[in-house]
C-alpha cells in the first residue's frame, strides 16, 4: 500500500472535498483522485460518496483513517529518526480570538510541519510584537502588507424553537423586543445598532460578552439571539438557526498581515505559502469586511 496514495486519502477525508485536498497536498485533482481510486481497488470497497458539494467517507472510509494515519505517522517518525536534528527557528505569530478553534488549529498544524525546526510562539494580535498576523482587514496597520484568505459571513443564530427561527429571513422590525446577546468590541454588532436606532428599534439585551464562541453557546442554550459567523468551526454542538436580516450583509475578511519591508524569510515564506493554499473563494472588497 502507497504511503503517499494514505496521504491523499487522509487530505480528503479532512477536506471532505478532492479539490481541497489538491490545493493541501500542492496537486492536481486528477492526482488525488486516481490515489483514492487506486486505494478502492486494492481495498475492495468504496472510501466516499461523491456530491456536489465535495464528498463523504464511507462505514470503510471511516475505518481506513485512523489505521492510515497511523501508518503515516510511524513512517514520519522513522523518517525524523534517522535525519539530522534541524536548528531551532524561532517565529511569533499574532492572532485575533474568535476565528473558529478547529480551523486555526488546523492551519496552525499545517504551519508547524511545513518547516523543520520551527518554534512557533503564538500572541495576542492586538497587544504584542510579533513577525506576522492573522487578523481581519480592519486591524491592518499602515504600513503593514495584508493577503485576505477567509471571510466570514455573520448571521442571526435564534434560540432553538424561536417561533421566527424557520423564516426565510428576519427583517429589522423582527428585531424589536428580541431577546439578544451583544458582542463588543464587534463592528458587526455596532453596525447593526447604528441600522435599528433611528428606527426606534429596540432590541433586549440578556448578555454582553466578548467572544463569538460565548455567543454561539448562549444562543443554543436559548439566551437569546446573536450576530454569529456561518462558519462550522465555530459549532461544537449542534448549529443553531441561523438567518440573514432583509438588506443587510454582515461580512468579516481575515488575512495574514505582516510589514510592507519585511525580509522574507522562510519561515514566512511557508507561512505565506500556506495561507495561500488555504485561500476560500470569492472574496469580496475591502470595504465590507468587518
């Protein structure tokens, strides 16, 4: 059996989509996709469901991957064994909370493996010093190169069994008296109280937190509605009711910003580089970003 067929196998089934785990594994599509179907032959039985919308592993898919990654994984460490101990490089990357834990978890890991040696110290974006940045486009300072690579879009997550959660949309009325969780600092959520105020909206406030993972967990507890991201990172129950408020869009764009006259070393390259791969499309401008 293939290590490198595994490796694909494995990309697809974290991506749940061939054209990710191309992007992941630097690919073409064609080569991922004759990696899995070689390993279906071998195996005897069928390892995702293709869809429009990516794919879905198996009952066999399920079964392959942890024993795959643990063939790929002692194969690593043999290899790691018996190289020469790389220099240590040091490298601070600045990060902003509320980006979703499982997807910076997993860029975070792919950057950590994508340079031997790398000690990666990680800080708080705003407060401390630091090589390069994961931040949305409002943060960026001058002087500072930004290459956006996510967006989120926050919408309305309503309490579970909220007479309005199986609406189409909310409108700005809808919002009138609604129990509500305010985030602050969050230019989503001032945004939305400059939007009601001179329509004598009133919205009542049952919380006031800062982060996006308190106001997801409140709102599926049924504290009360909150300006979330549509993002499955953010979700580690089951994902509330989420719905869009009529004429408004509510949009985050996050990227790696680091100094305009920064030498490009390679643990920024790599950096840079991975970012790059992770890159979701379309990404809309600059002035609706929040």
């Amino acid at each position: 059996m293939d290590l490198r067929e595994l490796r694909y196998f494995e990309s697809v089934f974290e991506q749940e989509s061939i054209s990710a785990a191309a992007k992941h594994c630097f690919v073409s599509q064609p080569s991922i996709s004759a990696a899995i179907q070689s390993l279906e032959q071998n195996l005897g039985e069928p390892l995702f469901i293709r869809h429009t919308r990516g794919v879905t592993a198996t009952e066999a898919g399920q079964r392959l991957y942890p024993l795959s990654k643990q063939l790929t994984g002692q194969a690593k460490s043999i290899k790691q064994l018996f190289q020469q101990k790389s220099a240590i490089l040091p490298f601070s990357l600045g990060v902003v909370p509320a980006l979703g834990a499982s997807r910076m978890s997993h860029l975070i890991k792919e950057i950590i493996e994508s340079v031997d040696g790398l000690e990666l110290t990680l800080v708080d974006a705003e407060r401390r010093a630091c090589e390069a940045r994961i931040i949305s486009s409002n943060m960026v300072k001058p002087g500072e190169t930004f290459m956006p690579f996510w967006q989120d879009e926050f919408l309305m997550a309503l309490p579970p069994g909220h007479p309005m959660a199986y609406q189409s949309e909310l409108s700005l009325e809808d919002l009138d008296g609604l129990n509500f969780i305010l985030r602050s600092p969050s230019l989503v959520t001032k945004e939305l109280l400059r939007a009601i105020e001179p329509l004598g909206i009133k919205m009542n406030i049952r919380a006031r937190i800062r982060t996006v993972e308190y106001a997801v967990e409140l709102a599926a507890a049924g504290v009360g509605a909150a300006l979330v991201p549509d993002h499955p990172s953010f979700y580690n129950t089951q994902q509330p009711n989420l719905l869009r408020i009529k004429g408004m869009r509510f949009l985050r764009l996050i990227g790696l910003a680091y100094p305009e006259k920064a030498s490009i070393s390679k643990v920024l390259s790599s950096v840079i580089d991975i970012c790059q791969v992770n890159k979701k499309e379309p990404l809309e401008g600059f002035n609706k970003t929040r």
